[in-house]
C-alpha cells in the first residue's frame, strides 16, 4: 500500500509540473515583447554630427595701429610752409605723401630746411584707428582643437604722422586718402588651453593678408600679417557663446618711390580688442512636437531629439534640464515679497 501511494504521489506530481510548464511555455508566447515600449535610439546622422562640429561667428571691436618708417637713403626737405617732403640725393626731385600714394614734385626749390639721413636717423610714426567688422568658421577637434577660416573689414583713419627726429624743426603731416577700409582674409588655429566655470580660455594664431582701400596697389606692396590673440569664451547655452579676444597684429607694408629704385619699409603692427558671439550647429534636431514640455535629450518612437525649451540665449544642461540657475523667489520683484509664491 505504500509503494502504491509512494507511486501515486509522484504521477500527480509529474502531471502538476508538466502542466505548469506547458502553461509557462504558452504565457511566454502570448506575452508582449518588451521591445514594443523600449526601441535602441537612433542618433544624429554622420553628416548631421560633422555639422554639429562647426561653429560660426561675427565679432567687432575698437583698434589702434601703430604705423611708423625709417627713411634710410632719404632725407627730409621742409619749406617754409607747408607739409614736408622726402627726396633721394638732390632736392630737384621732392615726394610728398610716400606713406600710401606718392606724389612727384619738380618744380623750383622752394626756400627752407633740407636735412640728410647720412647724419641721423629719420623717419615718422602716427597711429591709426581700425573698427574691424569680421565673420569667421571653425571646425572643433576633441573639443579641444580649431582649425578655421574668416574675413574682416575694417574702418581705417590714419592720423598725423610725427618726425622721429628734429621736431623742432620738421613740421607733422597727413598722408592723403586718410580714411579708408582694410579687408583681410585669413586662417586661423587655436588650441583651448583652460576652463574655468562657464568661461573658455583659447590661444590662437592668425596668418593672412590684408589690403586697404586707401592705398595706392601701384605702388604700395602688403606682406603676409600674423595675428597672436585669447579668446575668453563664455557659455550662454549648449550652442551660443559670447567672447572677448584681446590680440596683437604684426603686419607691414613698402612703398616705391618713383624714379628712385627705393622702397620704404613701413611697420602697421595693430592691438586689437574686439567682442562677439558665437554660435555651434546642434547635434540633434529640434522637437517636431510643439506641446512637448521635456527639458532633457528625448526621443519620440527611435529618433532622438533636443528640448524645445532650450533657448540659445539661455545656459541648459542636455542631460538633465535646467529653467534657471536662480529660484523664482530670488529673481525680480520677487526678492523684495514676504511671499514670492
């Protein structure tokens, strides 16, 4: 009787476990896949993440340059009114205005002062303002590198140009064409070198050339210029920047003078400060839905999308959101309320 119910108890047993495995097997196969509520993420496309590495930007700004020559093989003649000349070994034959458009004089010797560079070291300095207006792009390597293009064009005043030597005797002139516009196309590096908080500290190098309008191309010849400059960047949101670039022009120009086989070596190194904004192609693109209230990276079936509430003026963290670093209770009227709420 034993082994009878021994036996009995284990056919019920097996019959119990087969059951709940064919009912196991058959939930299985009726459940919903997961796969239903949770898709991969397609991201940005190749071409859309190549974009997302260029930034554009336009800057403006106040500079002074520096211009300044030594007349060596000239000298200096200085009538008795008016501006001074320049002449290259007899004073038959005088040049006026030999900084960006020389002018021939011949006629009779007027009375006054000539003096030889034989003796002493003769020249002129002035300055010059610039208000530079300049576009550029860059591509952006390991967040770390920049390699890019740009185009200035500049408003330039030249001022009074002051003999180095014998003020008291040599009277200041003005070149002609004074006023004018100096366009310069070049490409630029840089390397970001520090980050503190929301402001990026990156070195950058320059090299181009420049033409001005006010000079004479028949006889004013431009040199390749390199410019040495900082840029502080600072974040305004995850793709718009403002910046400040403190920098240094080293460039330079020579004049022929007719009739002479000379040219005169002109220095125009020029300290720029200028200010500007930037901004970075996103990554993804913008929420197609326009009630979609998310503030993080989302995604809408398996296409992923940035947040509607991102605005390019104001600083947002992609992975989290962010609607304002300072609380309602301490932003406007409400720092003066009781109850801001």
């Amino acid at each position: 009787m034993r082994q009878i119910g021994k036996i009995t108890f284990l056919v019920c047993l097996s019959c119990i476990l087969c059951g709940s495995v064919a009912y196991s097997q058959d939930e299985k196969k009726d459940a919903i896949p997961l796969e239903r509520f949770y898709t991969d993420r397609t991201g940005p496309s190749p071409f859309r993440k190549i974009l997302s590495k260029f930034t554009f930007g336009f800057s403006t700004g106040y500079a002074n340059s520096y211009l300044s020559h030594d007349l060596k093989g000239f000298g200096i003649f200085q009538p008795n009114t008016g501006a001074p000349q320049i002449f290259s070994g007899t004073t038959a034959t005088r040049y006026g205005n030999w900084v960006n458009d020389v002018s021939i004089d011949k006629s009779g010797v007027p009375s006054g002062i000539a003096i030889n560079s034989d003796t002493t070291k003769l020249g002129f300095k002035g300055n010059g303002l610039n208000i530079p207006f300049n576009l550029f792009l860059f591509y952006t390597y390991k967040n770390q590198y920049r390699i890019g293009l740009g185009y200035s064009y500049e408003l330039l005043s030249i001022g009074s140009m002051n003999p180095t030597n014998y003020g008291n005797l040599v009277r200041e002139f003005k070149p002609s064409s004074s006023f004018g516009f100096v366009g310069k196309f070049y490409g630029f590096l840089g390397y970001s070198f520090y980050r503190w908080n929301e402001y990026l500290f990156t070195g950058d190098l320059q090299i181009g050339t420049f033409s001005p309008t006010n000079f004479s191309s028949s006889v004013v010849t431009t040199n390749t210029y390199f410019n040495l400059g900082v840029t502080v960047e600072r974040d305004l949101s995850e793709y718009f920047k403002v910046f400040a670039r403190p920098s240094f022009d080293f460039r330079s120009f020579s004049t022929t003078i007719p009739e002479s086989n000379r040219s005169i070596e002109h220095g125009m190194n020029t300290l720029y400060f200028s200010f500007g904004v930037t901004y970075r192609i996103p990554e993804l693109p913008r929420c197609f839905l326009r009630d979609c209230h998310a503030q993080i990276n989302h995604a809408h079936g398996n296409k992923e999308y940035r947040s509607r509430r991102h605005p390019v003026y104001k600083k947002q963290n992609p992975g989290y959101g962010e609607n304002d670093k300072t609380i309602i209770k301490y932003r406007g009227k409400n720092k003066r309320k009781l109850n801001p709420y």
